[in-house]
C-alpha cells in the first residue's frame, strides 16, 4: 500500500539554549503595503510551517559555517552529527510556495557570500487586484455557500481531534494506480492519478450520505502561463483553485477515471478571466473563506524545489517541504523513502476512526495485479 510514515518510533533528546533576540541590521523600513485581492482572502490568513533536515558535508570541514549565517539571520538547530534542521512559519496572505522559495533561496545567496539576493523581490500586488468596476464572470465552486443544516460528518472536523499521517506513493503504488486507467482516458499527471485515489479513499472513509456533495480544490499557480505578465521576483500569491464537485456516492462508487476527469475538468477552467473573476470575487463578496464543509484542498509542491535549497553546506536537503497538514488543507511533495525510491508524500489530518478506514481503502486501492492475477500488497 501506500505506506504511512511514522514517527512513533524517533526517540531523541534535545538541548534547548536560551532564546535570542535577532535583530535586523539595519532599522526595517517603515510603510504600509497593499496587499493584492488574491492574497487578501480569508482562506490565506493563517501560518505554514517548513521544515528542512541537511546531512552534514566532511568536505566543508575549515570552512566558513553556513549554519552560523543563517542563524544569526533567523536561527537553526544544529545535530551532533553535524548536519542541521531550518524551519519557519510562513503567513500565507504574504506568499504562495514559489514566493517562499525565492525567500530561502535569498538566504542562501547570502550565507554563501553575496551581499544581496540574485533575484531582487519585487511587491507589485496590484498585478492582481480587481478590476473596477469589479464583475464576477465564473463560476467559483470554492467559495459556493453552503448551507450547515446536513449535520455531516465531513462538518464536524476538530482540529482538536485529528490523526495526522504521511503517505508515501512510491513507483510501485503509482503503477497500481495507473494499471486501472484505462487507455481511452487519455495522459495524465502523477498528481492527477493520486489526488484521484485519495480523494476518493477519503470520501469512503467518512461514509457520508452518497447524495451528499464533495469537493476536491487543486491550487493552480500562474507563474509562467500564457496571458500572465508577473515579473520575475514577484514573491505574492498568484494561485487559484478551482473545485471539482460531485454527489459522493458518485465518487466513490464509479472507477478511479471518473475523479480524474473531474480534476481535468476544473483545471481546464483557469485562465486569466478566471483569475480576474476571483479577484472580483474578493471584492464583491467581502473576501470568503473557501467552501468547508465537504471540501478537500491539496497544494502541489512538488515541482517548488524546497529540498534544492543549498545554505553552503553543498548538499540538497534529505527533506524540504510542509510539515504537517491542516484540517481539509493536504501538500503533495517529493520524497526519497528508506529504501532509497523517489515518490511522493501526501501529510494528511482525519479523526482517529475515519483516519483507520482511509488507510484500510488506500491499501486496497494500491495494491498490485502481477501478470498472473496475483494481488500482492504494497507493505
């Protein structure tokens, strides 16, 4: 199956030095500065936390530590074995993952010896605020009202009361997965293919009511699109994510193609009106929070670069991404597991009993039919 990385068994102590105060070099400029209306949404205003492991370099022994520029910049934990951790917490409404890139990609420049970043950030944010007068020319699933009086499942998730767990997707799961496409359906993405599958082992995993609607929100960045002029160095959000949208029932009993065309149906929909509508959008109707109820969210990282971030110690980072999910919000990363195979990690939060039965159809699903009609498990 997709197997679940866990922590359980990581015992390790740690030796916490008193906190300092880092200060900037300079006195920071004073000013305000606009947001856009694709970062000023409800949906954004919360913090990411990322996380990076880096292996010690023998061959960097004598030279300049990184590790001490960075720390004086923001601050690092340092591992006996010579290796170290960076973590920080991103406010959203400030930058989507390609934006956070160039940040740490800034900090890097510096820790190896520039006195300035090789790529100057760049604000613009009114690149992608509304148009005047503001019209909403779409329709945005995403941000649909929806009414709380089906006293669903899928409603009532506690953050306090959640399970959180990695899943590692590795060749092996991904052919399983694609084994059951069949040839009509045309080429899809890796992600397309196992967003498909999750989404679809986790709406059987709350057995809702099949008549019950589900969403499924993929975060859809402009960067490099035709029709959009960002400059390079512009470090704000410039995504969308339009919703795919159908009855449960639907999901969960038709094959796993169906969930597929309903993503490429949704992504079909961006364009630069579309990105304009949701900017209107912000305007007209008091910056929403996204859909909640029903709705699952998953940002594709994997082709951010997180983990080629290289602070001078002249290695990749073993890890570089998100480190936890949130409530309906998942991340999809690259991962090298144990045995040394290239995949994909999906973090993901559900309740303990529903959390179960998700793991219990993800098996299922990714188990693989050797040429002899043998079914062997993925574990």
């Amino acid at each position: 199956m997709a197997s679940s990385v866990s922590s359980a068994a990581l015992v390790f102590s740690v030796r916490r030095c008193d906190p300092e105060l880092v200060q900037p070099a300079k006195p920071t400029p004073r000013e305000v500065k606009q947001l856009s209306d694709i970062d000023d949404q409800e949906g954004l205003r919360f913090h990411v936390p990322v996380i990076m492991f880096y292996p010690s370099n023998p061959l960097m022994k004598g030279k300049e530590d990184p590790v001490k520029v960075i720390r004086e910049a923001l601050g690092v934990t340092r591992l006996r074995c010579g290796g170290f951790v960076f973590a920080l917490r991103l406010n959203h409404t400030m930058a989507d993952g390609p934006g956070l890139l160039q940040f740490l990609n800034a900090i890097s420049d510096m820790a190896k010896g520039l006195s300035a970043p090789s790529i100057q950030p760049i604000w613009q944010r009114e690149l992608l605020n509304a148009r005047n007068p503001p019209r909403i020319t779409h329709i945005h699933y995403e941000y649909e009202e929806v009414s709380n009086t089906n006293s669903t499942v899928l409603m009532a998730m506690d953050d306090n009361n959640l399970v959180h767990r990695s899943f590692f997707f590795g060749p092996k799961e991904i052919r399983a997965l694609r084994n059951q496409l069949p040839s009509s359906l045309g080429p899809c993405s890796t992600f397309e293919v196992l967003m498909a599958c999750v989404w679809k082992c986790r709406t059987i995993a709350f057995a809702i009511n099949p008549d019950e609607i589900v969403r499924f929100s993929c975060l859809i960045n402009i960067r490099g699109k035709r029709g959009f002029d960002l400059p390079i160095g512009y470090y704000g959000n410039a995504f969308v994510y339009p919703a795919s949208i159908t009855k449960a029932g639907m999901l969960c009993t038709y094959p796993l193609e169906y969930g597929i065309r309903l993503l490429k149906k949704a992504k079909a929909e961006m364009s630069k009106e579309y990105v304009k509508s949701v900017a209107d959008l912000m305007v007209i109707k008091g910056r929403p929070l996204f859909v909640q109820p029903g709705n699952y969210i998953v940002s594709d990282l994997t082709r951010v670069g997180f983990g080629d971030v290289d602070f001078g110690l002249g290695k990749k980072a073993i890890y570089g991404g998100v480190a936890r999910a949130l409530s309906i919000i998942s991340f999809c990363m690259r991962f090298k597991n144990r045995k040394g195979e290239e995949g994909n990690v999906i973090p993901i939060c559900l309740p303990p009993l529903v959390m179960e039965r998700f793991e219990h159809e993800l098996k299922r699903m990714t188990k693989e039919v050797e040429p002899n009609g043998l079914i062997t498990s993925m574990l």
